[in-house]
C-alpha cells in the first residue's frame, strides 16, 4: 500500500524481518502491535516469559529495551525499572541472550531499543553481529539521528539488520526525509513532544507526523509514547501502520508480572482468545 | 572566516560541530529543531552589533568586566619558581565565570521569544547565574540539580530560590551534575516551545560547545591583553580546571595560537585516578557519547556511564567538553589529574598566602599550576603562569571547615584518611602518577 505518487523503486516483498511482521497485519486488516519491556526486568527468565506472553496475546514485533544509565528519553515508569535491572548488575551479553530466548518461543519480530553509547562501546560492528546471531530483527536507537549514523548503517547493512530512526512533531521536511531514507524496518513517529510515560490522550500531533513520514516516502510508520489504551491503539491503527506501546506494559509487568502483561496485551490488541 | 591566507586552520576558528573526532548531535531527533534554532539565532546574534553592543554592556555594567589580573607573589614564592598571575573571575558578579555565558545565552533566549530558563547545576554556580539572568531579564527559571548536590550545596539552593527560581532535586543515578543535565533535558523535550535549555558548560550537543565558549572567550581575550600590558610578553603557561570545561576553554582560546603558551587543564583526581573514584575522564581517555556530544567519557567495559567522584561539584561530571578532548588528542592541551588532597592543600595555602578565598574548582587549577611550576625546576625562573580563578569560594566554607576540621568541637586533625594528605597547611602533597597526556 502505498500513499505516495513516487515511483516506489522498493522491492515488493519486504527483505527485514520488521517488515515482514507489519505487512502480515495489514494483511489481516490492521495496524501492527508493537510491545516494549525491558530487557532483565524484573529479572532475565521473567522478561524472558513476560516478552513471550506480548506475542501469544497479539504482538507482532517486540522491543526489548536495554538498561542504561542515562535514559533521556525516558519517563519515571522506565527509568525506575531499568535503573533497578542496573543496580542487580546487569550486563549487556544478557540482552543477546533475551532477544535468542524470545525469537525461539515467538513468531514475532524482536528489536532493541538502545541508547547509542552501549553500541558505541562495543562497537558498532560487533554488537551489529551479536543481534544478528541472536535472531534479532534489528535496533531502535532513541538518541541517533541518522546525521551520525555512518558505523551503525554499515553495520547492520553488513548484518541484514533494522534500523529504526525516530521522527518528531518538530522535525522539518528535510529532516523526515533524511530519517526515513535511513530507517529500515520503519519509522517510529513520536506522537508527542515529551519522553515515554503513558497519557490519558494521544496527542493530535501524531497523525501528522505519520502523514509528514508517509509524504517522504516511508511504507511504515509506527506510532509510540504515551499509548496506553485499547481506544489509543484503534485511534491511531486508522493512520499508522503500526502501534507503539512501552510504559503501560511496564507498569503491568511491575504490578502482575507476565500473567498481567498478557491481560493487558491481549485488552490492547483486540486479540482476545485466537489470533 | 577571515583568514584564507592561513595554510592550516587556526585552532582558534574551529566551529561545530565536529572538532576532530570530537563533538556531533548524539541528541533524540525531538531536540533537532530546537538545537538547529539556537545554532540559527546565535550565528545572527553574532553578526549583529546591536546584540554585541548588549552584551558587552551587561558584561561591563552588570558582570563587572573586565576582570583583573592579579600577581600573587605570596602564593607564587611558595609553590616554585614560577611568577603567577590569576585572572579574576571571581570577581564577576554572581561570584564565578558562568555568568558570561548565562548572560550571553539568555539575551539568545528573548532574542527566539522563549520566556523560561531551565538549567542544570552542579556546585550550584551555574545555577544560580541563570537565576540570576532570569531575574534581570524576567524569565521563568527551573534548575535542576543533583540531590547529593543539594545538600552540600545548600547555600547556593537558598540564593537561586531568593532569587526566584524553582530548584527541582533529581534523585536519579549519582544524583549528581550528570543526573541533573538529564533531567534537564526531560524537561526540554517537552518544552520546547517556550523554553530555552541555558546548559552550562561547553559540553552537549552541537552548538552549545562552540556558542558557550564563544560567551567565555573573553576570560583569555582580556589575559592576553592585560599580561602584554602588564608584562610586555605573553605567559609561558596558562592553567584552569576543566569539569566540563567552560572556564579553562574560555582562558585557552585567548592563546590556542601562541604556539609558545603552553595550555594546562587540571581535571578532578578525586582519591586518585587509579583508585577509580575521580572524575578525570580525559586522562582516562575512553571515547563515547554522553549528552549529546562524542568526547572523552568515563564508562565500564558495556557503555554504562560511572559515576565520578569529586570534592568539588563543579568538576564531579563523567565526560568533557568536546574541544577538550580534540586539544587533547592533537597534543595543544595537556590534561592531568589533582587529587581532592592536593587541591584543598592549594585551596588553604592561597587563602593563607593572599588573602583570596578560592572555589575548590578553581583550586585544582592552583595545585595543578604549582605542580607544573616546581616541576620547571631552576628553568623556572622568571616563567609565567596565568591561572583562570574561576570562582569564589564562599559556597565551599562549610566544605573546607570539615575538610580542615576548623568547626567546634572537631579535632584538628588532617581529615583525610589517604595516605597522600597531611595537614593543608605542611604544603602541597606529591603529585600522582598521571596518566595519558596530550
């Protein structure tokens, strides 16, 4: 499906693993649901189990997110909970270790979603072959802009990997364009000027990001911060090609463990009983 | 530029947002457009003499520049051989230099329309600048500062909030100056709209490393001039202390041409570099992004930032301003660790010897120039050393009173527990082994 009158020079048959899950939804119909929790969370088996309990109930991608220990981007909710998996000595080997565990039990496409500076320390070149070696899809990196991208393109153009670049309400023309020719995978469209943390009201800004996005030429844009209900995810599946949900699972996890991140997801996703 | 004829270019005209390997926009893409308005107004600002004129007449009329250049003959004799001279920064009003850059930043502010200030603090010297600014100019103003920050910072707490701000502690991570740059930017990424993030030091993305040192260059214009004056020559060294940088990359950018100066940065060696408790990230010399620029970063082996360890707050800050680490590399600069023994050694011996009152930020710079003068030897004769006093030390009384145990009911005892600190008053104390120099 495409929006745009450029002549669309893509291959049809998505090659990433991302694209493939986002085009088996709109498949069926509807816009693709995005889970996030984070890796280690309470601890490694329970986000293991937590991770997987997000695909049984409706997920078609999933973002394990890496603790770090300035997350800028980030709310209350997650900063409580990756600053706890830190302080119980997590360390970063662990993620590759999720991520296997996750695509060996689910269907769904598994990303990361990293703060640049722990690829950066261990290069982008091997932590590029690591996800790759461990079944993950591909990466999103919160504080890269594609202006600063040059290692991590080659990288995981080397690995077959996606590359997920964020764009903003405020970005210009010029910018979304830049992004969403470096973006593989999709495009994650920030709904609001602000960091992670679920709201009462998905904010209007959203959907001209995705029709600024899709005027660029992205084939998907997913829409993330601040969802947190089921009529949140119908708002925006009307569109997005797919929808972003990271605190409202969290929070779940922390109070119900994975039991309740399954209630949660399948409410979210309409999934309810069969998929 | 205005000099084509030049073969290579001058250290002195290196703009963002790249200096050498160093700088960039490590920045969520939210903050792009914000960061690309600032860089836009600050380069108009610069070409207009309208706003050249306003700042120069706060700078005269409220700051109090130019600041002097003090011999201290004293303090000199003691150290080495070596004459030393101290631009008075603390001088200025708000008692440090921060309040050239605040000034200079806020006027950016109303020149983009924005009518509240945030800011970070860590000794709480930039903070209370920028509260100091919002108050001239009526602006809102938010100061985020590291919890442990506010508590041994207490004083500079009351003066921001006599001044009308609003001081939010952070108690994330070390609660310390990294956590509440964080903070800051939380804050700035959903605020854009009418607020302008007054970072403090020339770190962070691109163009607060180049726009916060062009609002410094002042400290080494003035310098150059008062020693030429002064002395008819140049010095043969010039020092400051080096957190972020702002202070040491203000005076160094007066002389980063004079191949004949050579530029000393002392950075925090807290207990010592090799105990891991300091904050010396360039002599450590591991490369990495943190807060919106790549530079010298203190981080374990996966890329988490550890936290530093400083008796100053200003200089307890895991990364460096990006020009510093490029100085660094290209060998102009020489960076090196002071201990928090041999700078409150330092800090007692000016107080004692002139009569000043040093920040202890401004102190290593002082342990680090005496180091260097003693280390000249003989050679040292005659041999000039400017030194940025970058702060008063008002806010650090209550800091040292422990530290010399001067306070009812202590001891007199030497207080630290390291084997490397007698008694302040016996002298300086040995240097440590530094590590990478440049």
């Amino acid at each position: 499906m495409s929006t745009t009158t450029a002549v669309d020079q893509r291959p049809a048959t998505p090659a990433s693993k991302t694209e493939r899950a986002i085009e088996a939804a709109r498949a069926q119909g509807r816009a693709a649901f995005v889970g996030y929790l984070p890796a280690g969370y309470p601890d490694k088996e329970t986000s293991i189990a937590a991770a997987i309990e997000l695909a049984r109930n409706g997920a078609d991608v999933i973002e394990i997110g890496v603790p770090y220990s300035d997350p800028v981007m980030d709310g209350p909710v997650i900063q409580q909970a990756t600053t706890e998996v830190l302080a119980r000595g997590f360390r970063l080997p662990e993620v590759f270790e999720i991520v296997e565990a996750v695509v060996e039990a689910t269907d769904a496409a598994v990303l990361v979603m990293t703060y640049y500076n722990l690829i950066d320390r261990m290069g982008a070149e091997e932590f590029a072959s690591r996800l790759a070696a461990a079944g993950g899809a591909g990466a999103i990196t919160p504080d890269l802009i594609p202006d600063e991208a040059g290692e991590w393109i080659a990288a995981t153009d080397r690995h077959g990997l996606d590359r997920v670049f964020l764009t903003a309400p405020s970005s210009s023309p010029e910018r979304v364009e830049k992004i969403v020719a470096a973006s593989r995978g999709f495009v994650y469209g920030v709904s609001v000027m602000g960091v992670t943390g679920a709201r009462d009201q998905v904010s209007d800004a959203a959907e001209r990001v995705v029709a600024a996005a899709k005027s660029a030429g992205a084939e998907r844009v997913c829409v993330g911060l601040g969802v947190s209900t089921r009529s949140h995810v119908e708002e925006i599946g009307r569109y997005a090609d797919g929808v972003i949900v990271g605190t409202a699972l969290v929070t779940a996890l922390r109070d119900g463990g994975p039991s309740a991140v399954a209630t949660l997801t399948a409410e979210l996703t309409g999934a309810g009983a069969s998929r | 530029m205005s000099a084509p004829a030049e073969e290579t270019q001058k250290y002195r005209d290196h703009e963002g947002p790249y200096f050498g390997n160093f700088g960039g926009r490590w920045m969520p893409e939210s903050l792009v457009a914000a960061l690309d308005e600032v860089e836009r107004t600050f380069r108009e600002a610069k070409a207009d003499p309208a706003f050249i004129a306003e700042f120069q007449r706060l700078s005269r009329d409220y700051t109090g520049r130019p600041s002097l250049l003090t011999e201290v003959t004293r303090f000199a004799a003691e150290a080495g051989p070596a004459r030393m001279f101290l631009k008075r920064e603390d001088l200025n009003h708000t008692g440090s230099h921060k309040i050239n850059n605040v000034l200079g930043q806020a006027l950016l502010a109303q020149r983009m329309g924005k009518t509240r200030l945030i800011a970070e603090t860590g000794a709480g010297q930039h903070g209370v600048a920028t509260a100091t600014a919002a108050a001239l100019m009526g602006m809102e103003c938010v100061v985020y500062m590291g919890s442990a920050d506010t508590k041994r910072q207490a004083l500079n707490v009351a003066r921001m909030r006599l001044l009308g701000a609003e001081v939010v502690p952070v108690d994330h991570g070390a609660q310390t100056l990294k956590d509440a740059i964080n903070e800051a930017l939380r804050d700035w990424v959903a605020s854009v709209e009418n607020t302008h993030y007054l970072l403090g030091t020339v770190a962070g993305p691109h163009p607060f490393p180049e726009m916060v040192r062009w609002f410094h260059q002042i400290i080494g214009e003035e310098a150059r001039e008062q020693i030429l004056s002064m002395e008819g020559r140049l010095p043969d060294a010039v020092a400051a202390c080096v957190g972020g940088g702002s202070n040491a990359m203000g005076l160094f950018h007066g002389f980063l041409d004079d191949p004949e100066v050579a530029l000393y940065g002392f950075e925090a060696g807290g207990d010592g570099v090799e105990t891991g408790r300091h904050a010396s990230a360039i002599t450590l010399g591991r490369s990495g992004v943190l807060h919106g620029a790549r530079s010298f970063l203190m981080q374990d082996e996966d890329g988490q930032t550890v936290d530093s360890h400083s008796i100053s707050a200003g200089l307890d800050y895991p990364s460096v301003g990006p020009e510093h680490a490029y100085l660094a590399e290209t060998g102009r600069a020489t960076y090196e660790p002071v201990t928090d023994a041999e700078c409150m050694a330092s800090f007692e011996m000016l107080c004692r010897t002139e009569g000043i009152i040093p920040a202890i930020e401004s102190a290593h710079a002082l342990a680090g120039a005496a180091r260097l003068s003693r280390s000249w030897g003989e050679a040292g004769e005659g041999k000039i050393i400017i030194i940025n006093l970058s702060g008063r030390g008002d806010k650090d009384v209550e800091t040292a009173a422990e530290w010399f145990r001067l306070l009812p009911g202590q001891k007199n005892d030497p207080v630290a527990e390291t084997d490397t600190a007698e008694n302040g008053a016996d002298g300086p104390s040995p240097a440590p082994e530094t590590g990478v120099q440049g």
